[in-house]
C-alpha cells in the first residue's frame, strides 16, 4: 500500500484523554520562545542539556519544560534534580502513561507556552548564542520559523569528532550565503535535524509528529512544516546532537532508517514532478550511502550495493554542500 507522507493527520488527538500532571510549575508568564525537553529515564543527561538553556547570552525572554514519559510517580529523581536548580524558567510536566516518543514530542508542543518552540534532545546541547541568534534573525521577518545549523557529535568515538570540526570550519567560513529558503527540494537529499525555532500554532497546524512514520516522523514532519510555510535556513551552527545513547541507534531503527527515508524521498520527487533518471539514480546512491554508514556506526549488518553508489552523484552532493548553506 502506497504511504501518503503529506495527508493532514491530528496526532494531537491520539494522547488527548492522557494528562500531564505538572509537578514544578513555571514563573514565566508569556515567554516568545519554549525550549522543550522531552526525555525518558536518561537523568544522567539531562544537566547537560538544561544547563546549556540556562546559561544561553544575552537573551532572556524564554522557558524551559521538561516533559518526562516516565509514568513511574515513585522515582522522584529527576524532580530532585530539576528543584535544586530553584530558577523560574524551569516547568517539570510527568505524563500519566507512556505515550512513545513522538507522542512525547507532540505534548512538548501542546504545553509550550511561547510562540515558537525549540524541541532539544535530553542528550542534546545549545551553544550560548542559539536564542540570541536566532531570535535576531526571527525578527528580521523569517518569523515562519527556521532551521539552524547543527553538528553531529560522536560522544562514542573522539577520532569522530575531527571531521565534525572540518565540516564546521566549512559551514562558517565558505559557504556563500548566511540565509536560505527552506522547501521540500532541499529534503531530497536528507533531514534538518531537530534544531529549529519554529512557530507553535503552525506546528500544531500541520497535526504534529505522526508515530507511524517511525523512526523518520521527524523528517516527515519537517518536509510537512516546510512544504506549508515559509521557512529558512540560518547555516551558523548553534546546537549539538550528541549520539550515545539515541533511540536512533538501536536495531530496529537501523534497519527501517534507510528503507522508510528512500520511499520519502521517492514521494517527493513525485510531488515534485522530479521522478527522473537523475534524481533516481541521486536518491539510489543516498539510499547505499546510508545502508553503508549503518553498517559502519550502528555496527549492523545490514547489505548494501557499492556499484549502486555513484562517484559523480557523491561529488555532486559534497560540492553542493560546500557552496550552499542547506546541509
């Protein structure tokens, strides 16, 4: 059965009957931004991330909620953890049940109080200047929202971490333009991640993250977000994706990845009236390229066919990557 990726579904209303008790109830009462921390039993990662939303410069109209998938009322541990910081941006939210992690994502969103929203991974960082800048470049009227660059850190491996820096030192000081626009073109290649400020209204417009796209529901809702507003791309990379302990790196996520983002992009060219020898064969060599790199990070066997992947299509995607600030 053919997967429509862009039919308006209401994720909202699948957890509408499980509340979130809130059990530290923020001061703020009309921040702009919300930044949204979604996590599950991980308190030995949290410090990290909340302490880099706290310490954010030079911009201070903004909260913090912690929403916790835990449904354990017993385990006070992260409540401990969160009171002993005693600042009035935090709010601490704990659900009644379990309800996945998308569906933790989409409660971010409901229980946000600003009007655009930051979703940041509980092993997850910002750099001080994330809120400053990129609330500067929402008041230069991209106030559709915008995604801002980003850089994967391998907490696993510090050899990794060097060609992370290359990249970056490319992302600052080559690429051509500071701002893009953002459509549903650009998602051909891959995802943005999850660094983003976009508007809550509209992320509630579009019906959230649907959880049966898993494990790419956030890809699918960014090319969803992108295809119905105006957004853009701001290259300065601000925040941090950690990989140590993701769900993204767990078996079953590592064989489904590859397959469900080819048949996205396969409906995108569709929409997009691209369904043709080049964008196919482009798409075939992204689709080995990320069997290859599962097999490589995940350390899965997965197979994949190396005659499949194109060397002027690999030479294509890392000149476009350096001389444009879509990533």
């Amino acid at each position: 059965m053919e997967v429509d990726y862009f039919k308006y579904v209401d994720n909202f209303s699948r957890y509408k009957d499980i509340k979130s008790e809130v059990i530290i109830e923020r001061k703020i009462k009309n921040p702009k931004i919300t930044i949204a921390i979604p996590t599950y039993r991980r308190n030995h990662l949290i410090k990290n991330a909340l302490d880099s939303v706290l310490n954010q410069k030079d911009f201070d109209n903004y909260e913090v909620i912690i929403v916790d998938n835990d449904d354990d009322f017993d385990n006070k541990e992260l409540e401990k953890i969160l009171r002993e910081y005693n600042n009035e941006k935090i709010s601490y939210y704990k659900n009644e049940k379990n309800i996945g992690m998308f569906g933790n994502w989409n409660r971010c969103i409901e229980l946000a109080k600003g009007e655009y929203v930051a979703i940041l991974n509980d092993d997850d960082w910002l750099e001080k200047d994330f809120l400053k800048e990129g609330n500067a470049v929402i008041k230069d009227g991209f106030n559709d929202g915008i995604y801002i660059g980003a850089k994967v850190v391998d907490l696993r491996v510090k050899e990794k971490n060097i060609n992370n820096s290359i990249k970056s030192f490319i992302k600052k000081y080559i690429q051509l333009k500071n701002m893009r626009r953002l459509t549903i073109n650009n998602f051909i290649i891959g995802n943005k991640n999850n660094s983003y400020l976009l508007k809550k209204e509209k992320m509630i417009e579009i019906g959230g993250y649907n959880e049966d796209f898993f494990p790419i529901a956030d890809y699918v809702f960014s090319v969803n977000y992108c295809l119905n507003n105006e957004v853009y791309y701001f290259k300065k990379i601000l925040y941090n994706y950690g990989i140590q302990e993701n769900e993204s790196m767990n078996e079953k996520t590592g064989y489904l990845f590859p397959r469900t983002s080819f048949n996205l992009r396969k409906s995108i060219l569709i929409k997009l009236n691209k369904n043709n020898k080049f964008y196919n064969k482009l798409i075939e060599t992204i689709y080995e390229q990320e069997k290859k790199y599962v097999n490589k990070f995940w350390k899965i066997n997965i197979s994949y066919d190396e005659r499949k992947i194109n060397f002027f299509i690999l030479l294509y995607l890392k000149i476009r990557n350096i001389i444009t600030c879509i990533y």
